[in-house]
C-alpha cells in the first residue's frame, strides 16, 4: 500500500474515532450521544464537512473505482470537501455499481480495501435481496461492524428500546444486513435477544407465550401472519407482552391501513429503520417518539452525523428543491470499507429540516418511504405504486389479509390492464365488494380496474415477504 493511501485512511479513521461519543453506553434516557443525536443544523453540517474533507481523499487514494471516476469527471478529491459540493458528483446508481461488480468479481473495484488489509482483518459478507436484478455482494470490516452497532443502539434508544427488553428476532440470518445490524445494536445496548430462526409459525408463537419477548423483529407481512397463527391457536397477540413491532424488509409506517392492523392486532407500536445495503446496515432512518403524534403525521429521522441525505429529481437526477419529493440519495460518512458519495438509493420521499418534537434536529422524511422507484408500476401511462393499492385495499373492513395484482395484457385489443383479487366471504362475480374495493383503488390511484372476490383462504398465505404483482403484459 502507498504511503497516501495508507495515510488518507488512518486520517479517516481517526476522523470518525473523533466524532463517535459515547461509543459504548446511553450517555441519559432521552438521547444516547446527546451532542450528535441534539445537535443544531450548523453543527450537522459542520461535522458533515469536516468528514467530506477527510473523505474524499481516501476514496481516491484507495478505490480504483471512485479514482477512475474522479478523473474521468475531471475533479479532484479535494473540489468535493463540503456539503455544498457534492452536486459537483453525478449521483451513483445501482446499474454503475452492478458493472463494477461484474466486470471485476466477485467483490468489484469500488472498495476501499486492499486484498491485504482483507486478509488480516475480520469481514463479513453482505448482499442485497436481488429482487431487482443480480444481488451484488458487499464486505464489512470489523471497524464498520463497530460503528453499525453504536449508530443501531442510538437509533434504538430513540424508538424506546430499553434495558429491561426482550427482543425475539424472527428473521433468517441470511446475507441482509438488517437482522445482523439490529443484533449488533442490541448486545451493545445490553437487551436480551431470542434468535427466532429456523422455526415455523406455531414454534415462534409458543416462544411468544413463553418467554414473554416485548419487542418483535420481523418483516410487517410475518408479524401478520404470527398474529393470525396465534389466533388458530386461541390465542390473543394483543394480550401479549409484546409493546413493539420492529418491521424491516417492506414499508409498513407510512401505509396507514396495514400500520394500523398490525398495531391493533398486536396492541403494540409499530417502529421502523430505513437503509440500504451498499450504504451500510446502520439506521440511516429511524422512528422517534414523536412521530405519528401530532400533525407532520409519521416521519422517520436520518442521522446526519454519519450520513448525508439528499432528494433528487427522478427524471434530471438533479436536486429537488426544499420540500419537494424526490428520490432518495446517500452520502454514507462512517465507513472503511463501504463509503458511498451521493449513492442513488430511490424511495420517494419528502425531506422536512424543521426541529422534531422530540429534541433531534436530524432531518426527517415526510411520510418515511412508501415507494422504491423500481417498484412503480406504469399502466397505460398512470403510474402508481404498490404499496398505494395496499392502502386502498386494507383500508376496507372484511377483506383478507392477502390480496394479489396481475397485470396482463388484454388478448382482444392488446391493451394493457389489472386485476386485484382479494377475499371475502361474500365472494364471486356478484359481489357488493367488487364496486367497493374498485371504487377505493380508483380513489387512490384515479384508475379503474378489474376485481375478482374470492373465498377466504383462497390466496396463497405470505409468511416473510410479500409477493403481490404478477406482471404478466407482452411488453414489459
Ligand atoms: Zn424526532
């Protein structure tokens, strides 16, 4: 290794060494790193600066992706050293980082790690869910490990975990970083933890009645279907020890009808964290005690010490203007070996600077993030996501838990359309539903389309992830 690339990273490190306070216990109950978690928006920025300076060097020095793209765009390191400069960087999108990947597997040309510094450090392998393409693989060093568990517990600590906890964490321990990022938060906040993986729905409720757990980890479509288990097995998820429903893997907060059935399901709160994997597991986005109580609805926080957070515009990529939705974009500040400058991360959301009730003027997200662009369904030219028929669909009392869309296209004309089915028990062509439900979804995305009721039951169960659009159109 160079002497500057040694150099640039040892200053890195220690630039975040500089700003991780209270790096092992809740400094009090109300914020556990009091001078980040309360800082003022000047003193935000100010710490974001002082990282970009430190940063920037690094990358150039010691990623040959972000090198090459450095020279390519014709800047230097040092043209990119404040928050205001960042727009000089064309966003990084997931296509640009799947090339990298594949034209230099496995791992890709965009860390910052030598093959030597690998070799004599821990790791630990990381993908995302491919769910909208090849999974791309990613590595964590122990240092990263490190200042995921610290940003978790802080995250944590705001969403009201306490000492006193039980956490069951329902998830399969696979390559995601979320389940293993919230564990590490965990040990270091010193809550207990049940590992709920490798058991079926009937196994997790009897932990549930046994242990008593008070949080659940989970994705929000299994804490539905563990809930609907444990009433087959006569018992009442709301009568239980659990106070809070964790959700990761799907949006959940910011959908009202399924926040609700969950939260009155369970007789619980329901919390979120928001992320990605290339910006690493930590909770870029997190829940409060504020949100949902008073009229800016629910939101989620980002935690701008360790992350800058921008919106763009889905079509120019350029900055949205103050208040305007956009696609999110992360500046990921508390990495070796994963920092992202201005990585194109795109959910929609709106972002809010105003000071939070709860004492943090870290900025939110309005609505937190119900859409990933990927995810937007374009029907004859209205666009909608999924997440908004989930809305229109739980919204009307009776139906199942389980709905599904299938677009296709019309064999008669060839035009493009959607069928959502869903359960009830008055099914069949001649159902009251089919005006209902057709009504609520055209109030919600101002589209007719066709419905089918049918038995309860009928659909087939989700038990981690959803699964609810079957595209089946001859041009897509
Ligand atoms: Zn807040």
């Amino acid at each position: 290794m160079s002497d500057r690339a040694e150099n640039t990273r040892t200053e890195w490190l220690t630039t975040l060494a500089k700003f991780k306070d209270d790096p092992d216990q809740a400094a009090n109950s109300a914020m556990w790193s009091p001078r980040l978690d309360g800082a003022s928006r000047d003193e935000l920025t100010a710490i974001q600066n002082e990282k970009l300076a430190v940063v920037t060097p690094f990358l150039y020095e010691n990623s040959l992706f972000y090198r090459q793209r450095f020279d390519r765009l014709g800047l230097a390191p040092t043209d990119i050293s404040s928050v205001e400069d960042l727009v000089k960087w064309p966003v990084v999108d997931k296509s640009e980082m799947t090339l990298d990947g594949e034209s230099h597997p496995p791992f890709g040309h965009y860390t910052t790690m030598s093959d030597e510094i690998w070799r004599s450090r821990g790791w630990m392998l990381f993908s995302t869910s491919g769910t909208t393409g090849t999974p791309r693989i990613f590595r964590y060093s122990q240092i990263d490990r490190d200042y995921w568990a610290w940003a978790n517990a802080r995250a944590m600590h705001a969403m009201d975990f306490v000492a006193s906890d039980t956490v069951f964490m329902m998830t399969g321990y696979g390559t995601h970083v979320w389940a293993w990022g919230v564990q590490m938060g965990l040990a270091k906040m010193g809550i207990g933890l049940i590992p709920g993986g490798g058991m079926d729905g009937a196994m997790r409720a009897g932990i549930v009645a046994r242990f008593q757990p008070t949080v659940l980890c989970c994705t929000p479509s299994y804490a539905l279907y563990l809930g609907r288990v444990m009433q087959d097995m006569g018992l009442d998820p709301a009568a239980t020890s659990v106070r809070l429903l964790f959700c990761g893997g799907e949006p959940a907060m910011a959908i009202g009808p399924t926040r609700k059935k969950l939260e009155d399901l369970w007789g619980a709160r329901l919390v979120e964290f928001y992320g990605c994997t290339e910006a690493a597991p930590q909770a870029g986005g997190y829940a409060c005690a504020a949100t949902g109580q008073d009229k800016d609805g629910y939101f989620l926080h980002l935690m701008e010490d360790i992350q800058i957070w921008e919106t763009v515009d889905p079509e120019n990529l350029q900055p949205t203007a103050p208040g305007q939705r956009g696609l999110s974009v992360c500046t990921n500040l508390v990495s070796e070996s994963s920092p992202q400058l201005r990585f194109l991360v795109g959910d929609f959301t709106t972002l809010n600077q105003d000071a939070c009730a709860c004492g943090r003027n870290h900025v939110r997200a309005m609505g937190c993030f119900a859409g990933r662009a990927d995810d937007l369904i374009n029907l004859r030219g209205v666009k909608f996501f999924p997440t908004q028929i989930e809305k229109a669909v739980r919204a009307i009392p009776g139906l199942g838990d389980e709905f599904q869309m299938i677009l296709s296209s019309r064999k008669a004309d060839g035009m493009d359309v959607m069928k959502v089915v869903v359960e009830h028990p008055e099914h069949g062509p001649g159902s009251k539903l089919v005006e209902q439900v057709g009504d609520a979804i055209r109030a919600e995305i101002e589209l007719r389309v066709d419905i089918e009721v049918v038995a309860p039951d009928s659909l087939p169960k989700t038990e981690f992830k959803a699964k609810r659009v079957t595209d089946q159109r001859a041009k897509h």
